[in-house]
C-alpha cells in the first residue's frame, strides 16, 4: 500500500477535491485508483449589501458527499484530470476547513452497521 497524502483533485466533473490521497493498484484488474479519505470542496460565497455599496466575498468549505456518513470514498483514475500535493499552508488550510465541514454537514452522526449493511 502506497503513504497517504493531502492533495487536491480536479475530476472529470470540474469539481476541485480535497483530501487525504492514497494511490491503489487494483491486484486482480491492474486497475487505478484513488481512495479518498475526508474529501471536502470549497465553495466561494459573495454577498452585496447595496446600502453600503459594499461587497464581502468568502470561502465556504463542504463535505464532498454532504449525506454520506462513510468518511472514505474511492475515485477510479479514469475520472482524475489532475493532482496535486498540497503544501504545508495548503495542508493547514484542509485541517480546518474540515473541520467546518463537518460541523455544517447534515449528517452529524454515525449509523450502526447492524440497522444498515452494505455499500
């Protein structure tokens, strides 16, 4: 098994992902893949408050999957246009955003696997 590390993803979707990164080799296909771990996207927020004449422009972190409540996804190559590590600012900057993430997500806790099996 590959070291894990933080990257960013651009997908096929144009979607820009954040996430613990480790490169897989399916033994039996030869197939490649990325599984994902935490993956969050970043959204931009812009608000115009017209009286003021003033504008305030923010970043808004999110869960990837917003209704999942599995921490870990896999990402097969094919759909990866690109990746990138992340730096150590890039690293820190993931830290909290998840962080933000997680506490704005819908799903707040965990589901036992008894009442729920299966992927």
């Amino acid at each position: 098994m590959n070291e894990p590390f933080y990257a960013t993803l651009k997908l096929i979707t144009g979607e820009e992902v954040l996430a613990e990164v480790c490169h897989e080799i399916n033994d039996k296909t030869g197939e490649d893949f990325f599984t994902v771990v935490n993956p969050i996207i970043i959204g931009e927020m812009t608000k115009i408050d017209y009286q003021k004449g003033t504008m305030v422009s923010g970043l808004v972190p999110k869960k990837w999957m917003m209704y999942s409540n599995d921490d870990m996804t896999i990402i097969n190559k094919q759909h990866v246009i690109s990746i990138s590590e992340l730096d150590k600012f890039g690293v820190e900057f993931y830290t909290n955003a998840l962080r933000v993430a997680k506490v704005s997500s819908p799903i707040k806790r965990s589901v036992p696997s008894s009442e729920n099996s299966g992927f």
